[in-house]
C-alpha cells in the first residue's frame, strides 16, 4: 500500500529529500505561496510547527506557482522571503505543480486520497493542506481558508495516535 514515505521530493536549496525521513511523524504538507491573500498563513504555519515540533509534528511547504502566477519568484527568492518575512523554519521544497499532468507525485497521491468538496481532487488554490498520521497515510485535506491554528485539535489527535 503507497503512503507519504514512498515519494521525495527536491527541497529549495536542492538536493532530493526522502519523505521516508519523516517516518513516525506527523505531517502538514501545504502548497504555499508568497504572494497570496493567504501568505500570512506562514505565521500561523510556523508557530504551529514551533509549538509542536518537539511532539513529533513537521511542516513541509511546497510553492507552487499555478494559482495567478503568485509564486513567480526563483527557489531562492522564495526561501529569503519565507525566512525574512515570516522566520520560517520549518522544510520547504522546490517549486512544483500540485495539478495536471505535471503535477508532483506526491501531491497526485495526496489529492487521490483525500479528495475536495464534491469528490474533487484538484487542488482549488494556495495552502491546501493535507494532515498526514505517524503511518504515512492521509487523514484529512483542510481549504485554503482554514488558518492552521484551528487544526491544532485534528493535529494533537494524530500526535497522541
């Protein structure tokens, strides 16, 4: 059965990354982008992966640059403005597609399992984000405007899971 640990994945400042490494963890995995109504969400990102990291809980950002052309910027223009607009720290990965024919592996896997309103699977816009169990498998896909601190009880059930 194909769950989180059997992708990887380019992170931003290059080089593959494994999803394995991340086994036993809970994931957020979230398609990000920095110029976006939805951006300041890195805040609430951060803070949740601050609070909650020690537990066993990892952020994973994955630009995306598909919706109105808001993540135009290099890798390494999105890293900066991540960090000096928002200290993020949790892992971000290289720009990738979240839908179509060239989406990334793991985000047709994500939308495949856990699909959007009315049985959709595409992606609608910005920070989608998948909460994914110790297991590696998805528990559930939260919309753009869900702010990531009102899934700090979704996110504290998986981590006692």
């Amino acid at each position: 059965m194909t769950t989180v640990y059997d992708f990887s994945a380019e992170k931003l400042e290059g080089g593959e990354q494994s999803l394995a490494d991340y086994r036993g963890k809970v994931l957020l995995i979230v398609n990000t982008a920095s110029k976006c109504g939805f951006t300041p969400q890195f805040e609430g990102l951060e803070h949740v992966f601050k609070e909650y990291q020690d537990r066993g809980l990892v952020v994973l950002g994955f630009p995306c640059n598909q919706f109105a052309s808001q993540d135009p910027g290099s890798n390494t223009e999105i890293g900066e403005f991540c960090q000096r607009n928002y200290g993020v720290s949790f892992p971000m990965f290289a720009k990738v597609d979240v839908n179509g024919d060239d989406a990334h592996p793991l985000y047709k896997y994500l939308t495949k399992e856990a699909k959007g309103i009315l049985g959709t699977e595409a992606v609608k816009w910005n920070f989608t984000k998948f909460l994914v169990g110790k297991d590696g498998n998805v528990i559930d896909r939260y919309a753009s405007t869900t702010k990531p601190e009102s899934m700090v009880g979704d996110i504290e059930k998986a981590l006692r899971a």
